[in-house]
C-alpha cells in the first residue's frame, strides 16, 4: 500500500501515551516537516466522566488535546500555536486557533480525528492518524483503502465524511510499530488505510 510524504499533517492520538516518547524520538530522528496535531488521551477522557455536554464538553476536550500537546513537546519538540505548514517537527498547541475560528460542531462526535483533518484542509497537506490500531476496521477485518464512509469505532463519525467530502489524503497506521510510522512518513509502503486520493513519493 502507497504512503503519504511529507509535509504532513500528523495526529498523535491520545492512547498511544505509554509510547510517546519512543514516537517523538523518531519524529526528531526524521527531521521531516510534521505538524502534529495532539490527541486527547487520558486529559478528554476526564472531560467525558463530566457532567457536561455542548459547547463546553467541546472546549474542555480541546483543551485536553492542548495538555497532551504539552506533554509530547516535553520529549523535545517544539510547539506552536499557529496552524501552518510546517518546515520541521512541530506541536501544534490548537486551543487559541479553534477558539478563534470555531470551525466545527460541538458535539462528542467530532474529536481531535476530525479537528487533524479540519488542519490539514485548511493547510492543503496530507493527513497522517497514528492509532493504536492498524488501521481502520470495519465488519471485522482491517480495511486498506476507504473510498466511500464505512461504519467502525476506530475513527470519530464524523471523520471519514470530513476527509472525503473534502477531498483530504489520509493515511492511519499504528504508532505502535516504529517501522510503520517511519514508513508512512517516507513514503514506503506499510500496513495501514489510505482514505481517498493519496500521493505516493517520487
């Protein structure tokens, strides 16, 4: 399966915590022009024991997605709150960008999948997910190419309409295999789901 190059778009998500480190070590080791965009990991999971929902629920949860992005620069990336394509690795800190825009709904179904995706529109670059899974599933076995919506847990739902109605190169893959993240940003094939069109490096 093609991968996408870079720059990209680069979501780190949340459950991948244990593993953080290792991933961000890589990321500087590449030295490729990533804009990671933070998860929300165990910070948006204290937001959903709330008793909140709507507008609030929405900020809290993107300010979740701001403390994990701290978190990961404390492994030596640098951060930024400005959403703009990248000239090396870089952690997007995107509460105040969000907050000022307002792009997306406030509702549960729209996590930081679809806010990844919303940056890599906006920035007109590929997306990459790194998950805990291999890739997006969907009846039960591992689906490598999505071209229309297909119904899984592995993204939010409003994710997959997101990237293909607006025509978004994505690419999921685990961030658990060092080897598949080092691939799926130097454009070597690897085990994941491309999503639409995708670029393969020259």
């Amino acid at each position: 399966m093609p991968a996408l190059c870079p720059p990209v778009v680069l979501k780190i998500g949340g459950s991948l915590n244990d593993c953080a480190g290792e991933i961000c070590s890589q990321i500087l080791d590449l030295g490729l022009p990533v804009l990671i965009v933070p998860g929300g990991g165990a910070f948006a999971d204290l937001v959903r024991k709330c008793p909140v929902d709507g507008s609030a629920a929405h900020w809290m949860a993107i300010a979740a997605m701001e403390q994990y992005g701290w978190y990961l620069s404390s492994f030596g990336l640098p951060v930024t709150t400005t959403l703009r394509t990248p000239d090396r690795p870089l952690v997007l800190l995107p509460y105040g960008h969000l907050l000022a825009k307002d792009p997306l709904p406030h509702r549960w179904e729209v996590t930081s999948d679809t806010i990844a995706a919303w940056c890599a529109h906006i920035l007109r670059l590929p997306l990459v997910l790194l998950k805990s899974v291999d890739g997006i599933r969907s009846s039960g076995r591992l689906c490598t190419s999505i071209v229309s919506p297909v119904v899984t847990d592995d993204v939010d739902p409003c994710f997959l309409p997101f990237v293909l109605g607006r025509g978004v190169p994505a690419l999921v893959v685990s961030g658990r295999h060092p080897d598949r993240i080092r691939a799926a940003l130097t454009g070597v094939p690897t085990i994941g789901t491309t999503i639409g069109f995708f670029s393969v490096s020259e």
